[in-house]
C-alpha cells in the first residue's frame, strides 16, 4: 500500500493573489473552493495540484521547499524570468553565488523559487517544473520513496530525490546541513490512501516509515497530520470517495 501525493499546500495571506500570479507563471487552471482555499490544476505531467489557504502569519523565514523552473534555452529562461517579474515576482538572495547560472526569485509572499538555466541534465527529462526542491536529510528521502511508492533517481552525498514512475517532477532534498526548524511550515503535502484503502492503516504504515502524530491545532478535522523523519508536517486524508 501507498499514497497519493494529491497536493501541495502553500499558506497564502492573500490565497486568490497568489495563486493568480503562478497560474500566470506556470499556466495551470485557477479553481477557487469551498474551504477558503484556491487551487491550481496541472496542464501538464504534474502528477499534483497546489492548493493556497489562507493563514493570517506572513512569511519571515526562507522556505524548506521551493520550485525549480526549467529552461530549454537562455532566451527562455530570460523570457520566464521577465514574465515572473511582470506579475510580481522580484529577484533575492538566498546565499547563491555570482557565477551561478539560475535565477533566484520570490512570488509576491515572498516564496522563494528558481529558474534554472537551459542544459541542465538533471532537469532534462522534466517540463517546465523541474523539481520541488526542499531542505532535507537522506533519511527523509528514503521515507518519501517509501510513501509513494516512487523511486530513487538520486542518492548520493546524502542528496536524494525520487520522481512518480508516471513522471513529472522530481522531489529532491539536499542533505546536510538542515536549517533549524522555527514553527509551523508553510508548505506541505496533502497525501491519501487508494479509494479501496483505511485511512487509519495507511497512517499506521507511515509512522511505522519513520512518520510521528503532530498537533498544529487541527482540532477535530477528516484528516490525520503527521510529521516526517525531519519534523515536516503533512496531512493523510481519507481515501477519495
């Protein structure tokens, strides 16, 4: 048994806005829901959605996860970079180098994202979302792996990654050293059991991978939250009616 990676969820003080701007980027379908949450549907090999509710916290630190863009050409990736600016984005600095080829940008929250350059062979085989790269130890890519039942492309250095045998992109995490962790994360997965599978028995698997019950003050919800081997929230929903 495994699970679905249904969506990643991103905490938005403004969810309409913010899921207007990467709707724009990365031109995916824009659905507002009735959990005062807005939703992006993949037009591509994505294999899941993002989902923006709202929280009333703003952004202080660097986020754990962030996008990695693809570029087939240095036009292209000038050409995603201008457009991302267009609807909001600004360029910072997380630390990266002169002489490094990608772009580092923040969405109008403040969500870091990158736009890589064209050539890159680890990205090669992925549409125009790369990667979602994330702060993380080997451990945790292995507990990944095992959760969605999708395979290791990378393991090496303590850098690991997998990617859906129905591809789209890869999740990596980058090994050591990991920045502390300060509160509640604002990204995190939604995943769920088959339609045929128990909610209950899949969250038993998961703490049996390593997963540990966390309370975030969810009270009484349909959804059980867990955290990884690296102390990462996410939720277990109950399987799809």
């Amino acid at each position: 048994m495994t699970s679905q990676l249904l969506a990643l969820c991103v905490d938005a003080f403004d969810p309409l806005r913010l899921a207007r701007f990467w709707a724009g980027v990365l031109g995916w379908e824009l659905r507002e829901d009735s959990h005062a949450g807005v939703t992006l549907l993949p037009t591509d090999d994505t294999g899941f959605r993002v989902r923006f509710v709202r929280t009333e916290e703003c952004k202080t630190v660097q986020n754990h996860m962030h996008f990695d863009l693809t570029s087939r050409s240095p036009a292209d990736q000038r050409q995603t970079v201008a457009k991302a600016l267009a609807l909001g984005a600004r360029h910072v600095d997380v630390g990266q180098r002169p002489e490094e080829p990608h772009v580092v940008l923040a969405d109008p929250e403040g969500n870091e994202f990158c736009v890589i350059e064209s050539g890159n062979d680890f990205l090669a085989a992925c549409g125009l979302v790369g990667a979602l790269a994330c702060d993380g130890s080997q451990e945790v890519g292995y507990f990944w792996s095992e959760a969605l039942g999708w395979p290791l492309v990378w393991d090496q250095d303590q850098e690991t990654a997998i990617r859906s045998p129905n591809g789209g992109p890869k999740i990596t995490w980058g090994g050591p050293p990991l920045r502390p962790k300060t509160g509640k994360y604002r990204l995190h997965f939604d995943i769920a059991p088959a339609a045929d599978a128990d909610q209950q028995a899949e969250v038993e698997r998961l703490v049996s991978l390593g997963a540990t019950p966390v309370d975030i003050g969810q009270g009484e919800v349909s959804w059980v939250v867990l955290a990884d081997p690296d102390g990462h929230e996410f939720c277990v929903l109950p399987p799809p009616a």
